[in-house]
C-alpha cells in the first residue's frame, strides 16, 4: 500500500508500516498546498492518506474520491505510540475511498505529575 503522511503527521510514525511504501506531503513536492488541491494531487497516486486535521472531512466532498483516509488524535508523538496497535489496525482496514478515524481511547498524555494533558 502507498501511504503519504500530511505535513503534520510526525515521520517516525512510518515505522509502523514496514510492509507499506510510506512518504509525506513534503517529499512528494506538495507541501503548502490547500486541501482540495492536495486531494486532488493524492487521489489515485495513493492508497491512504494520513492527516490529523479534524476538518478535512467537514470542508471537503470525499464521496467520489478513491484515496482512503486515516484521522490521527492528534500529532503528538508520545500519545501516538501509545495509540499503535489502533493505528496499524486502521491502516491495515483501509478500503478505497474509506474514511477511518483513531480515537484516544487512552485518556489523553500525561504530564510528569500524571495530570491530563489537553491532545489537541
């Protein structure tokens, strides 16, 4: 599977994926580019595309495209290792044209003193 990773999406995640050919927005020369734009540009040279912007969904029409997509909580790394087993899941479930969302069903980071973190 071709995966590319939004600007925001931390590039480490990639380790997750060692069976899938993983790249970013930036690498492929697209950074900077407004959704619909960027959408346009994935659909059908890609398999998945891996965002953490909650809007995408609600500002773009996705129903005629062939891209699956995957939500992230959030870009912050400590709570996306956290969230692994979640995330290969979604990406391994992805259907063309799919849109999956990875919910933080772990109560958010913590801080040194183990309070609550806001994750975005």
């Amino acid at each position: 599977m071709r995966i590319v990773f939004d600007e925001n999406v931390p590039w480490p995640l990639r380790k997750f994926f060692p069976d899938h050919e993983v790249t970013t927005v930036q690498r492929e020369a697209l950074g900077g580019m407004e959704n619909g734009e960027l959408l346009n540009q994935l659909d059908g040279s890609f398999d998945l595309f891996i965002l953490c912007d909650k809007n995408l969904r609600y500002q773009q029409n996705l129903s005629s495209r062939v891209i699956a997509i995957v939500e992230l909580p959030t870009n912050r790394w400590p709570l996306l290792v956290k969230l692994q087993s979640e995330l290969v899941l979604a990406v391994n479930s992805a259907a063309p044209g799919s849109y999956a969302t990875v919910e933080d069903m772990t109560g958010g980071e913590q801080d040194a003193a183990g309070q609550s973190a806001p994750t975005d």
